[in-house]
C-alpha cells in the first residue's frame, strides 16, 4: 500500500457517555496486524481495477474507492489474541 495513503476511520456515534474519538492511523496495531490489513487493503484494490477494467459504462470506468473503514475491535483497539488461554479466543480480523 503507498506509504502516504492512510486508512481512516469512520465518525464516532453519539451517546451518552463520553464519545470514543476514531483513530485515522492503525499504529496501534502490532506490526504484524498492520501487514495483513496492507495485504487486504492491496487485495480490494487490485479486484477494483481488475473490475473497473471490464466495465462498459462510463459511469463505471471512473469508479473509485474513497475510504476503506476498519470497525470493531481492531477499529478500537480492543482486540483479543489470547490463544494459549483456556478458551483459546482470538478476534477476527
């Protein structure tokens, strides 16, 4: 994915209690985490120009992605990868 593209998050919902400001960056992601959701974002780009490029309308050919928004657990930060517990859980990507 290029370096200067960043995947951005959706706005926070509001609620009664103090809102939970969305992050624009997956820093907070361990480096590992960061790579696979590289390859996803990659993967959704390439199918995108494979199908843009066999579109017949021209509405269709200038078709582009304008965000890529991660949610849940990964999205805040609360994700789980405990795999060496009892109940062996570990959050989807």
């Amino acid at each position: 994915m290029d370096s200067k593209r960043k995947l951005r998050y959706a706005s926070p919902i509001p609620r009664k209690s103090k809102p939970v400001l969305m992050k624009s960056t997956i820093d907070h992601l361990p480096p590992v985490e960061q790579h696979k959701l590289h390859q996803v974002v990659e993967l959704l780009r390439e199918e995108f120009d494979d199908v843009l490029k066999g579109a017949s309308a021209e509405f269709t050919k200038r078709g582009r992605i304008l965000k890529i928004i991660l949610f849940g657990s990964y999205a805040r930060g609360g994700w789980v990868d405990d795999p060496h517990t009892k109940k062996g859980y570990r959050s989807v990507l």
